[in-house]
C-alpha cells in the first residue's frame, strides 16, 4: 500500500485501507480521460505513437492492479492471524464479553477486507474493457491477468 505506512496500521483501520485503495485506483478513474488525451483520433494520428501510449498505459494498469491486490491480500492475511488469535482467546476464554467483541468486529472487517476483492475484479474489468476499447487498433497485450 503506502510504503512509508506500517502495515498492520493501515489493516486496522478498515477506512483508512478503504481511503487508500481509493487512491490506488485513481488510474481506473481517470482512464478515460487519460486514453482520451493521449490515444489520438485519425486526425491527429501522425502525431503520437499511439503504440507506445497504450502499452505504456497498460504497463501502468497492471502494475496498478497487482499492487492493490497484493496490499488487499496482505491485510485479509493480517486480520485473519488476528481472527484466529481471538478464536484462540475465546477457546480459553469463552465468557469474555470484550474477546467476543473484538471477535465479531474483526470477522466484519475481515468480510469488508474479502468484497474488496471483488470490488478490485470490477474495478480491473471495467478499466480494461475500455482500454481494449481505444486500444485494440494500436496495441494487443501479450497477455492478459483478466
């Protein structure tokens, strides 16, 4: 995620991942203003190597995609050892009101921390949809995460 953020921080704090992913998925937002300026119409096709702005855009996309993955996967790993953990306190500790608490808090958030996931799937099919959109004519990846 942040590189200068410790880790286990970050994974605590669901808004604060959420906040984070956000940033991380600006180049999704932004694609199609980003293909719109800089893959050109027929008009202006002698002016920009049309090839090498979509395979460095596509370039970008995965790097894109594989960081947030991996940082998604990172916290679900995390709060689940703290899951676990909890499991683990209430085995010796089954009458304990704050272990269930914190149990069913992070069990929640560990559930959010899983959708993120899917949400990374729609976000990544819809980014490169339309990048397959403008870019078919100019540059074909050879291969494909999706």
């Amino acid at each position: 995620m942040a590189a200068n953020m410790d880790e286990s921080v970050l994974c605590e704090d669901f808004l604060r991942f959420q906040d984070v992913l956000k940033n991380m998925r600006t180049i999704d937002d932004k694609i199609i203003y980003a293909l719109n300026t800089t893959v050109p119409t027929q008009s202006f096709a002698g002016q920009v190597d049309a090839t090498e702005t979509c395979k460095d855009l596509h370039f970008q996309l995965e790097k894109a995609y594989s960081e947030r993955e991996n940082a998604i996967r990172r916290c679900i790993s995390h709060v689940s050892t703290t899951v676990n953990r909890l499991l683990d306190e209430r085995t010796k500790n089954p009458d304990s009101m704050a272990i269930n608490r914190d149990l069913r808090k992070e069990r929640t958030k560990l559930q959010q921390m899983q959708m993120e996931l899917n949400v990374e799937e729609i976000v990544k099919d819809r980014s490169l949809k339309v990048f397959h959109e403008r870019c078919r004519n100019h540059y074909i990846p050879h291969s494909t995460s999706s």
